[in-house]
C-alpha cells in the first residue's frame, strides 16, 4: 500500500482548483482532475457536486493506468503523458515532476494540441503548490475509507 507523502492546506487547495476551472473554462474541456499517485482524488473542475463521482472514478483509473505505464516503461521510452482518442471523446493525462497526476477529458471538436500546450502551462502553474505539499509530508499517514473504496 502507497502511503501519502504530502499535505495541503485549505487555501492550496482553492488555489489549484482555480487554476483547473480556468483550465477548464478557457480551452473547453469537460472535465479536469487532479489527484495523486495512489488515486486519491485532490480537486477537480469544474467543481460542480454532479461530476465529483466521476472525478473521484476518473482518479483511481489514473492512477492505475500510471502505474501499468510505469511498468510498460521498461520496454518503451519514459513518458509523462498519455493521450487516448476515442469516437467523440478524448483523455489526456500529465503526470508532474512531483508525481501528482492531471487527468483531462474532453469532446473531440476540443483540438488536442491545445488541450497538450495548455495543460502543460496548467502543471507548469500548479507545480509549486504541488511541490509546497510534497515538502510537508504527514508525520502520521491517514488513510480514510472512501481513499480505498471504489
């Protein structure tokens, strides 16, 4: 089992849903979200409480996708991101420097070269938050329930 190796505060924890809402609000994707290697959903956009059950399913499938792919890497260059297409939708994910994850669905008329150079620009903007939280890590990890529950 991962243990939690970081701790955000109440206003970092605003602040990066902010910077996922304009995300968001600004290149037209569905939906946004952020979460960590484990697949412990932090914050999503837009931050509406119809999508939080899609955003907390949307972080455990992250986090098990990065962590095949951190297999899979020993046979293939290292990446940090991943892009799958489908019919009329799409999913992008970046993994950070801090090994936090952003995952990003939008609809195929959104072009994915801006969904890549925004999203880059977005990790580029949350990544000092990010690195804030990694550097205060919890003496005594909590695992709640709903963390494991999927």
């Amino acid at each position: 089992m991962d243990m939690i190796s970081y701790s955000f505060l109440q206003e970092e924890v605003e602040q990066l849903t902010r910077y996922l809402e304009k995300f968001v609000k600004n290149v037209g994707v569905d939906n946004c979200v952020l979460c960590d290697e484990g697949g412990r959903l932090i914050t999503y956009a837009p931050a509406i409480d119809g999508l939080r059950p899609i955003s907390y399913r949307s972080a455990v499938i992250s986090a098990a996708i990065n962590g095949a792919l951190e297999y899979l890497e020993d046979f293939v260059d290292k990446g940090r991101t991943m892009y799958v297409s489908g019919k009329t939708r799409s999913v992008y994910m970046i993994k950070t420097q801090t090994s936090f994850i952003v995952f990003i669905a939008f609809s195929n008329k959104v072009p994915v070269g801006s969904v890549k150079v925004f999203g880059e620009k977005l990790v580029s903007e949350i990544e000092p938050i990010l690195e804030k939280a990694r550097s205060r890590q919890q003496s005594t990890p909590v695992i709640n329930f709903e963390d494991l529950a999927i």
